[in-house]
C-alpha cells in the first residue's frame, strides 16, 4: 500500500464534539484536490467515552495515551502518520474550499512550515499586514513610542 499524500494529525482533549467537524472537512477537502488521505487522531482525554466517539470517526489511526501536553500529542502522531505532507491542528478547525490543497501545494513548492489563514465569522486572524516598505517602515516607528502605536 502506498503512501498517503497528506495526513492529519489532531491532538485530541476531550474533544469529540468537535472533532467530526475538522475529519469531515479535512476529508473532503483533500479528495476534493484529488489527494489520497488518511487521518491520525492523538487522544489525551483518558476516558473510554472519549475514545469510543473518536472511534466513531474512523480514524486511520488513533492513538490513545495519557496527556502529556500537545507536543508530545504531535510527535505521537507523527510516529504513526505515513503522509508525504502531514497537517497539525487542533480539532476544531474547520477546512475551507481549497484549504488542504493550498497548504499541500505550498509544502511541495519548497517551503518548510505553512500556516493557514484562520477566519472568525467576517474576520480574518491574525489581521493582514501589508508588506510594502513604508507599511513596514511605520510598523518598525510605530514600534519605537507608545504614542506612534495608538496612533
């Protein structure tokens, strides 16, 4: 059996309300970009509810283990993840149009670590900066004084 394209990886603490969101989303974004998928759920609830509602989602794989915080929830699942790209987040995240494409697109154009752009309703977080020289220039003044920031 091959590889998959991409994995997901999802750190999980008492999550499984959530969590359907972010699968479902995920796997449809990733065949919607033709990519072969799988998904890797890391729970830390340490409760038998918890893991039977994840079960539920039909992982890949899910790893059960004791919370030892969220990085090691990640490099759990990284251990079992078999992706040539692998997604972290936390599950409840939502996919939008386009979204694992993009960030899979941008992995194999060479860059190391991609981010997403994350929305709130209308807003946009964080808040898009514009990287022109003067933007630049008054964010570095800006820096420099309180008052400048305010203003």
């Amino acid at each position: 059996m091959s590889a998959p394209d991409v994995s997901l990886i999802l750190v999980c603490y008492r999550s499984s309300g959530v969590a359907p969101a972010a699968v479902s989303s995920f796997r449809r974004e990733a065949a919607a970009a033709g990519l072969a998928s799988e998904v890797v759920l890391v729970d830390h609830s340490e409760t038998q509810a918890e893991v039977t509602a994840l079960r539920e989602l039909v992982p890949d794989h899910l790893v059960v283990q004791g919370n030892r915080g969220y990085a090691a929830g990640i490099n759990s699942g990284v251990r079992v993840a078999r992706g040539q790209v692998l997604l972290v987040g936390n599950p409840d995240i939502v996919f939008g149009e386009g979204a694992v494409s993009s960030l899979a697109g941008a992995l194999r154009q060479g860059f190391d670590i991609v981010g997403p752009q994350l929305v709130a309703g209308p807003w946009l977080y964080p808040p898009s900066d514009l990287q022109r020289p003067g933007a630049l220039l008054r964010q570095w003044w800006a820096g420099r004084s309180p008052r400048r920031w305010w203003r």
